[in-house]
C-alpha cells in the first residue's frame, strides 16, 4: 500500500513539473516585443535577444518531454496494482533517478544562468555601456519574469521528484545485518 501512495505522489509531482516546465517554455518561446528605440528604430525582443533564454527554452522544453514519458510510466505502475516484489529492476531504477538528477540540475543551472542574464536587461551596465532595456521592453520583461519564476519552481519540483527516485533506488538494497548502534 504505501509503495502505491508513493507512486501516486511521484506522478502527481512529475504533473506539476510539467505543467511548470511547459509553462516556462512557452512564455519563454511565444514573448516578444516591438518598441521604438529612440524614436527612430524599431527593434523587437524575443527569445534570440538573450542567448540564455534560447537555452531555456530548450532545456526547459526537452525537460517537459522526459517528464512527459516519467509521468507514463509512473500511471502505468499506479494502475497496475503491483506487489512490493514486482518493483522495476534496479538498473531502470538507476537509469531514472540519474536521468531525474541530470534534469533537476540542467533545469535549475540554467534558470539561474538565464536570471542573472536577465538581471543585466533590467539593471543595466554602465561600466559597459549596457542600458536598462527593461525600461523598453516592459511587457517582455514581466513576461520573461513570469517564466523564470515556473522555471525556479519546475526546478525545486523536480529535485522532490530526484529524492523520490533516490528512494525507490535504495530500498532495493535491503540490510543484510542489522547495525549495531553503539551508546
């Protein structure tokens, strides 16, 4: 029974993720913006205006889509009313909490990289000559505020997802000997 409830737990995280991992890619793909620079040229901010957002987006994107065939999997377990000793094998088992691990990290290391990218728009630089393009481009700035805020959730989601998984790899390998606890 409690394998059962954990199941039920993982795939209703690896949803949420989803839903924030897809929601942060398509802000992120669909946002752009066309304003008059200086009132003489007409300039558009999209996703290839900061490199970082096309990164984003794609991680984001190829995150939806494991999370997507994790999510299958985790229903097909949920459904098929399966004892504790009919768990997956532990090399599946491995191969999922690493693939969890590598999407938890990839989708946190690269929101962070693309806000700090982002922070510039809105800051500024001057010891670089850089403006404050957020002062331009409002709409696209809150837009791409919006996604990097589900990007950082996605993110934390789905390191409770890669702790799960750590859980399900583990408790393959039981105790042969109890541990003597000294005191």
């Amino acid at each position: 029974m409690e394998y059962s409830r954990l199941v039920k737990a993982e795939a209703a995280l690896r949803f949420l993720a989803i839903v924030l991992t897809m929601a942060t890619a398509v802000l992120i793909g669909t946002t752009k913006e066309t304003e008059m620079v200086f009132g003489v040229i007409k300039e558009t901010a999209n996703v290839h205006s900061l490199q970082a957002l096309v990164v984003l987006l794609v991680t984001h994107s190829i995150a939806t889509g494991y999370l997507l065939a994790q999510l299958c999997k985790a229903c097909l377990l949920a459904r098929s009313k399966t004892s504790l000793k009919s768990r997956p094998s532990k090399g599946l088992a491995w191969i999922s909490f690493s693939m969890d691990q590598v999407m938890a990290y990839a989708t946190f290391s690269v929101t962070t990289a693309a806000t700090q990218g982002c922070y510039f728009a809105v800051s500024g630089q001057t010891q670089f000559q850089w403006m404050k393009l957020c002062n331009i481009y409002t709409r696209f700035c809150d837009k791409v505020a919006a996604a990097l805020l589900f990007g950082l959730a996605a993110s934390f989601l789905l390191a409770v997802v890669s702790c799960i998984s750590a859980y399900n790899v583990f408790r393959l390998y039981p105790c042969k000997r109890p541990i003597a606890v000294k005191g």
